[in-house]
C-alpha cells in the first residue's frame, strides 16, 4: 500500500503532460498498479471487512482522490 501511494503520489503531475514517451508509459504504469491496489484495498475493507481503516489505508485513498481530482475525473469518489 505504500509503495502503491507513492507513486500516485509522484504521478500527479506526469499524468496530465503531454506527449507519450517512455517516462509517461512509465508513469501510467505506476498510476495503473495504484489503481488496482486501491480497488483491492476497496474491496477488502468495504466486502470482505478483512482489513481496517487505518493510516495507511486513509493515505493510499486520498492519494487515489487526489490523483482523480487532478485529471478531471467526473467520476464519484
């Protein structure tokens, strides 16, 4: 999870940059594996109840939101 925070955190900016070059690929690579841990993550707190809600997992998600308030998403979060 922290690893997964990280690097949405580092991304933020890249994501929206333009062009596709190797660092954006490397980039949404990141942004995708972080992704995929928070709908893990989603899914084992909200379905499965089988982790809490601590620091770790407050950080991962507003990582998450934040990175989705910075594209523009429309989608809820």
């Amino acid at each position: 999870m922290k690893l997964a925070t990280r690097m949405m955190q580092q991304n933020v900016g890249l994501v929206m940059a333009e062009g596709l070059g190797m660092e954006k690929l490397f980039c949404l690579a990141e942004v995708r594996f972080g992704l995929t841990v928070v709908s893990e993550v989603l899914h084992q707190l909200l379905v499965e109840k089988s982790i809490r809600n601590g620091q770790i997992v407050k950080r991962l998600l507003e990582a998450a939101g934040l990175l989705c308030d910075k594209c523009g998403s429309r989608q809820p979060k």
